[in-house]
C-alpha cells in the first residue's frame, strides 16, 4: 500500500480505519475486523466515547503495539495547557498504551462565538509540543485547521503541526485549506472520504467508477490518495472494510482529477470550523 511521510520522518499508510460510530451497538467487533482484513492504522478521538474498544479490540488481536499506528483527538472542551495534557494522559489510559503515534486539535476554536480563541488554541499547541517532546505522542497535528486557525499557532510554535485532518472528498475538496497546509509541510488526512455516504450515489461518481472499474468508494478513495492526501474511511461489514482498502491498480487521468476538482459542492456536512 501507498505510504505517506510526515515531516518528522514518521510513515502512515494511505488507507486508515476511521472509527467513528464504528462501536455503536458492535462493541469492538468491526475493529476487529478491520485488523483481520489489514488496516494497522486508526482514527479515534475522546469525542467518540471509543477509546477503550479501540484499545481493546488492538489488544485482543494480539498484533504488537509497535505495528499498529493510534490517532487520538482532543475535544474542544479540553483546549488549554493544562486541561490538554489532563486529556492526552485520559486518552491514553482509555485505549491502554502509553504512547499514541498522532495526536490532533480536533477543532480550532473552543467555542466558536469566543474572542480568546487564539490564546487557547497557542496554550493547547504548547501542551502538544511538551507530550511530543516527552514521547507520550510520536508525532501533533490539527484538524479541521483553516488557513487563518495554521496562522495563529504557527510562528510561534517550536514543534510545527505535522498534520491537518479536513473534510475533503469529491464534492467538497476544500483547494485551499489543502494548498496552504501543505506549504507548511503537513501531510493532508481526509475525514469523512465517502461523505458519509452522501456523494456514493451522485451520477458523477457512479460514472467515473463504472469508468475504472471500481466501486464508487473504492473510486472516492483512489482519487484523494492519488493526490496525496491520507484517508480514514468507515465502514461496519467485512466486504466494505476489505473493498475499501483494495484501491490500488487504477490510475485516473490528470483530466479527470481536474474535472472532480471543479464539481459544484456536495455532500458537505454543514460544519464549518469557525462556526460549529
Ligand atoms: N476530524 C474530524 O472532525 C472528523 C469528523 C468526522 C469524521 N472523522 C473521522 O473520519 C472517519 C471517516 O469519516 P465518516 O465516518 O464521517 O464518513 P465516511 O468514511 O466518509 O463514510 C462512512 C459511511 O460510508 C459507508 N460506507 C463505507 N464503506 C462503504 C462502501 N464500500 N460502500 C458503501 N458504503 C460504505 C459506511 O457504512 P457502514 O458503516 O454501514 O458500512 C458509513 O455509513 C470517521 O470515522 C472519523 O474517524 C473526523
């Protein structure tokens, strides 16, 4: 599979296992799962109410730590020095491991109507940077960081963020949040790659996966690693989670990247960063 290096040296792959909601009524049973089809990287947050089915269900399959990469997200409520750390080490006793290999702001304003956001959000980043320095977490970043969110932390951060996780699939590509976050050398994960389902069945997608020869998420998802940017898809059933993460041996011309590119908006999901 396509890997993807950050710039502290560290490698992801280009397919993830994104977990939300995935543990609603399954318990640890579709990230199981997805360990059994291949995925050794995943997506959690504290705002998943997961961690410890994530942790367990890694634990129960006897795969060695070092083999499996864990994201972990600190929720709005938990932004300021203090409250992060208390966050991170939370996190870190939900999901039994003592270090994590991504930590992420989830979102850049506490509460979108504050003035102090950027107060807040440069004491949490100094938080991130002292669990890097302390190897609680191998590598810090963002998501959900626009342009403006990169801007308040970014000169003065001694650790720069190495990731920014956006909504991003064809329909909403979000050119420059992605532009501008890459200039600063962060490698681009998308959330919700499928849109949650809303674009699976749009004529445009169903063209171009009929087209190559895949399924349309299997088309949704080669389209954003082709470009280079991670994805985290979701997905509850043996067959989805295997197809999902069989996206290689198709190309898709530089016309139609183009094309998917300039699409009206779709399937967006209403939150935007300075307003949810
Ligand atoms: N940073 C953030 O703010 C943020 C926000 C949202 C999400 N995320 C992360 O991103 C991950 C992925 O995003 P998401 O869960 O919102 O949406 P998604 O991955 O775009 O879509 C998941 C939906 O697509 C369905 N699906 C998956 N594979 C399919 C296939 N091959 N064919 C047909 N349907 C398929 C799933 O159904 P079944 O489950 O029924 O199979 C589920 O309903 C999340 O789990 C989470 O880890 C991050």
């Amino acid at each position: 599979m396509k890997e993807f290096k950050l710039s502290n040296g560290l490698v992801f792959p280009a397919v993830g296992y994104g977990t939300y909601l995935a543990t609603d009524g399954k318990k640890t049973e579709a990230i199981a799962q997805a360990i059994e089809v291949g995925y050794r990287y995943f997506d959690t947050a504290s705002f998943y109410k997961n961690e410890e089915e994530v942790g367990e269900a890694l634990k129960d399959s006897g795969i060695s730590r070092k083999d499996i990469q864990i994201c972990s997200k600190l929720w709005r409520t938990e932004m300021g020095y203090e409250n992060a750390l208390k966050a991170c080490k939370e996190s870190l006793e939900r999901l039994g491991t003592d270090y994590l290999d991504l930590y992420l702001i989830h979102w850049p304003k506490q509460d979108g109507a504050k003035d102090e956001w950027k107060s807040v959000l440069k004491d949490t980043w100094k938080a991130m940077e002292e669990l890097y320095k302390d190897g609680k977490v191998r590598a810090i970043g963002l998501s959900n960081f626009l342009p403006h969110h990169i801007d308040a932390i970014w000169d003065e951060a001694d650790v720069k963020p190495m990731v920014d996780q956006l909504e991003l699939h064809v329909g909403y590509m979000q050119h420059k949040a992605v532009e501008y976050a890459r200039s600063k050398g962060m490698l681009i994960q998308a959330w919700s790659p499928l849109g949650r389902r809303r674009i699976l069945e749009e004529p445009v997608v169903l063209d171009m996966a009929d087209k190559y020869k895949k399924t349309p998420a299997q088309f949704l998802l080669g389209y954003l690693v082709q470009q280079d940017i991670m994805v985290i898809p979701k997905a509850s059933s043996k067959e989805r989670l295997k197809e999902n993460i069989s996206i290689e041996g198709f190309e898709i011309s530089d016309e139609d990247i183009k094309y998917l590119g300039c699409l009206p908006q779709a399937g967006w999901s209403g939150e935007h960063p300075d307003l949810v």
